[in-house]
C-alpha cells in the first residue's frame, strides 16, 4: 500500500502483512528483537527503527501482529516519523549489522 505524505519527496510504502514484514525485519536484522516483543504481549506497541523502515508491534489482546513503513527517500524518515508519532510506542534499541551504507565499514568519515 502506499500513501502520500505532504512534503514527502519519495514513495512511502506501508505494509500489513506479517509474513511480508517477518521477511522484512529479517533482512534488516531485527526479527528476533520484534518476535520477542509480540511474545510479550503487554498491551504495548514498540517501535523498531532502522535505516529506510519503521516497524510497529502490536502486542495487545485483539489487536496483534505487525506494521511496517518503507521510505524511497532516506530524507523523508524524520517526516513519516512525525507522522506516526501519536500511534508509536517507545523505541526500542536493536544492534544492527553493518552494511555497505555505513561509512565505518568502508573507511570513509563523515
């Protein structure tokens, strides 16, 4: 699915299904982080953040499962993150591999 955002200056693409989303996190490197979240079950919402995607757990009674957005644009992250402010939960910290997008695994500096 995708939606617009005003000022948004790429596709923001948001997902529904938890297999899609499982595959997702996976390649991302927070699967396990997020399982353990929904395994919880105590009627909050986390937050999981990395490079291009927002993750949302839903560990409620009736409402659980997964949530995910992808941003086109890198620069449109602050934006969609203002935007699901008033749904997210806390933002749980996830260590992520490197990848050839970090300036450290190449050498470069900032």
């Amino acid at each position: 699915m995708k939606f617009n955002l005003h000022g948004a200056r790429g596709k923001i693409r948001a997902y529904r299904d938890d297999d899609h989303i499982r595959k997702l996190a996976k390649a991302e490197g927070c699967l396990i982080p997020m399982e353990t979240a929904l395994a919880r079950m105590d009627g909050r919402m986390s937050t999981f953040v990395t490079y291009r995607r927002i993750f949302l757990v839903h560990a409620m009674e009736g409402d659980s499962g997964y949530s995910a957005w992808q941003c086109d644009n890198v620069l449109d992250m602050p934006l969609l993150l203002l935007a699901l402010a008033p749904i997210i939960g806390p933002i749980d910290r996830v260590s992520i591999g490197r990848n050839d997008r970090d300036p450290s695994a190449t050498g470069t500096r900032h």
